[in-house]
C-alpha cells in the first residue's frame, strides 16, 4: 500500500480576480467551463460565482452519477440525479476524462438540445479530441420541479479500451429567483470500467500478506493474489467513492472478484498480475482455499482453481514505503513520511501503519470503514531500538480510518534514541512484525 501526497494545481482564481467584476446574475443558459470541480482544472466549480452558501455541498443535498460499463466506441446513457429539498431550478456540467491521464478527454457527448457541449476555450463542440463539457442551456432547467433535477446525457465511448474512465460533475440547485443568490452548488465523481468480457482463465501464483508478502494471512487482513492474467486490458482498477456499496469497498472491481474459503471478499485493487483484497473477519485457522472469478455473476463467469493459502489468527506487518523505512507519519506533520521526506526527532508523537492485527472492538464487517476510534481487540506490545514502550507512550492502536483493514499505531518515541535507522517490531499474540522495518530518527 502505498500513500500518494499530491497538490493541487493552481487555480484560475488570480485571473478570475483580476478582471472586471462579474455582473450580479446566474449562467442559466450553462456556466463557464471548467466548473466541474475537477482537480486537474484547477478545481473551480459553480460556487465562483453562486458564492451564497460556499464551499460545494453545504447544503442539504446531493448530486449523482449513475452509469452503466461502457463498451468500446459505444453510445451510453448516463444519468446526473440532483436533490434538494430547497430548490425549483436545476443545472450542472459534466467532463469525462481517462483516469490514466485526467489531462485528457475520454469519449465525445453528444449535441442535443436542450444541452450543450462547449470546448475549454468557450468554443461550442466539435472540440476536435479537445476537453469537452456538457451542461445544461436555461431550456432544460426544469423551473419550478421541486425536490429533485435529473439530466440524461449521451455519451460515445473511444474507440478502443482505455480502463477507467472519470467523470466529473457539478450541479446547481437553485432556488429560481434568476440571481446567483441563495442556491446551492454540488459536486461528485465516479468511475466507468469496460463491459466484463474477459475469457482466459486466469491461475494464481501465491497468496500473502498486502504489506510484508509473507505467505501467512489473517482475518481482516489485507492481502495480495498474484498471477493472472486478470483484467483483460492491461489497465490496473483502484476502488474509488463511487463503487462503494452501503459505504463498503466493493466485491467485484474491474470485473473481477475473489473467494477465500468460500466467502467473497472486498477487493480494492486489480492489475493484470496482482489483485488487492481484504480477508474476510470470520474465516477459521488453517489451509484455505483462494479462488479468482472473472465476470463474477454472469452468464460468462471464468473461475480460475483454487489456490491453498495459510490463515492464523494474526499476520502482522508493517506497510513500509521503500525497502525498510515503515509508513509512518510525524503527528506534527501529516504530509511528512519518515525516511523518505525527512527523520523524526527522540520523543516526538509519529503513526506507524500496518495490517493483519486481528480483530477490533466494535467488530467491523470485511470492507467497512471504522467511523471513529476502533482498538485491537488484543494487546500489542512494541519495540522500538530494543526499548519496550510503556502503555502511556502507547496512545492508539487500533484500526485506521484511511482504509478497511489498515491498523494505524501512534506511539510516542523513547528520548534516549540515537540518530539512524531505528528497529521497530509489534507483538500481538505469538506472532511480531517482519525483520528489517525502521524508523529515520535524527537527534
């Protein structure tokens, strides 16, 4: 597992600023482009100019996304669903673009009245492979539909395979009295994957840990399947907000999915040669069986055999983000990994990450995330420089709220540490952390 700390690109905020002031009335005939609030624009939405109640999605509402798989250089209907109980106009602007460049549009909308279809630069379309961006004119307003605005777009798929797809939206729920007054902005994204057509059977390789690779697995650990091949196109999948259900990760992602003694579990990444998931919370001790299933639940469902892998009751490993440094962050700077952006000083307060701990109290179900403060079930003992840490230098451990089955340590550091590469290790149970994991500590 790996964290990713990005910026956000810079803004057109200073040129929006620097110009005459904009005159005191909503875009009902469709606003600007780029206002879907998509980071890789610069992530302005409909609030630059409907400021009343800034940011997006302050009010009581919702903007929605709803899309079928796409096949290659196909026509696909997508449904953009807005709700608030306060609004009696509706508008929004939808952009699609691959999720392996964001830089760059994905598919063609097309251009029916009463939408419209304008080009980054303000040009209406054909924007010639250009970004696009479809939004509403004042005609498909819907003034005075109370409660809830829907548009239904038509989209033209490329031509060929290109793995994920991101659409961006922004929606206005306004209160129709023609100002940009009193309305409320909304924003969303979710993520389209090709029609499930894959058909070679795929084998796996091994089964291990997510963290350490070690072959023994865990309840609610997180785990990797290797071999393949897996997804047909060569496009690796991530889970993403939209494939949520019931605000759990799902079990099937990129029209594959898993089974571990017999269970179907959540899966949060696939690749052609690697398959992220977590292990399901009640699966016993000893052998069991790893089955991969293409087109899960369809009349062409492709199961690879099972695999053999090793459960005990704990697992644990630290992720580590180079080949020994622990993922871990100093709590005086979230941004900061220790060993690769900088060294944590003898006594500061840092959070170490790992899996494979175990069960937590409340128990949590496979794919849920905690809500707040989740302890370990069991006692954890832990280790850093051959110092035993004291319980009171020993604030949380428990599950992390980044993700299911990723348990999250904040400990305190001994003050007699010296400069270097620190050995850590957590006890829990009769099992401790892989051999090799430090700590960057600079006095």
């Amino acid at each position: 597992m790996r964290k990713h700390v990005s910026g956000v690109p810079v803004s057109v905020w200073a040129f929006l600023l620097g110009v005459a002031p904009l005159p005191l009335y909503g875009f009902s005939s469709g606003p600007p482009p780029l206002r879907t609030g998509a980071a890789v624009d610069g992530g302005l939405n409909c609030t630059a100019c409907h400021r009343t109640f800034a940011p997006a999605n302050s009010g009581k509402g919702n903007i929605s996304i709803t899309s079928a798989s796409y096949t290659p250089g196909a026509k696909l209907n997508i449904l953009i669903t807005l709700q608030d109980p306060d609004a009696q106009r509706w508008g929004f602007q939808l952009t699609a673009r691959l999720r392996s460049d964001e830089t760059k549009e994905a598919g063609t909308f097309t251009v029916a009245a009463p939408l419209r279809v304008r080009c980054e630069n303000g040009d209406n379309a054909p924007c010639g492979g250009g970004k696009e961006f479809i939004e509403h004119t004042a005609a498909a307003t819907q003034v005075g539909t109370r409660n809830q605005g829907s548009f239904t777009i038509e989209w033209t798929a490329p031509e060929q395979d290109v793995g994920e797809i991101v659409l961006y939206a922004a929606g206005n729920a306004a209160n129709g009295d023609g100002t940009p007054n009193g309305d409320h902005i909304y924003t969303t994204s979710a993520v389209i994957r090709p029609a499930c057509t894959l058909t070679q059977k795929p084998a796996i390789k091994g089964v291990t840990d997510a963290a350490s690779f070690q072959s023994t697995i865990s309840p609610n650990s997180l785990i990797s399947v290797f071999g393949g091949p897996f997804p047909g196109s060569g496009y690796s999948y991530s889970a993403y907000a939209s494939d949520l259900a019931a605000g759990r990760w799902p079990t099937s992602l990129g029209c594959v999915a898993v089974e571990i003694g017999g269970q179907r579990v959540p899966v949060f990444f696939v690749s052609q040669g690697q398959i992220n998931a977590q292990a399901p919370p009640s699966i016993a001790t000893g052998p069991a069986d790893v089955t991969v299933i293409l087109n899960p639940g369809a009349p062409n469902e492709v199961r690879s055999l099972a695999a053999k892998t090793q459960v005990a009751n704990h697992s644990p490993a630290f992720f580590q983000v180079d080949s020994k440094h622990i993922a871990a962050v100093d709590a005086s700077n979230q941004n900061l990994i220790i060993g690769v952006q900088g060294a944590a000083k003898p006594g500061d307060i840092v959070t170490m990450f790992g899996t494979g701990f175990g069960g937590a109290a409340p128990p949590l179900a496979a794919g849920e995330f905690p809500s707040g403060p989740t302890p370990l079930h069991d006692p954890v003992t832990v280790v850093v420089g051959g110092i035993t840490l004291a319980l009171a230098d020993l604030s949380y451990a428990g599950l992390s709220p980044w993700a299911p089955g990723v348990c999250q340590f904040n400990i305190r550091l001994p003050a007699s540490l010296p400069s270097g590469d620190i050995a850590v290790k957590i006890r829990i149970g009769s099992a401790e952390t892989q051999d090799g994991a430090v700590l960057a500590v600079s006095r």
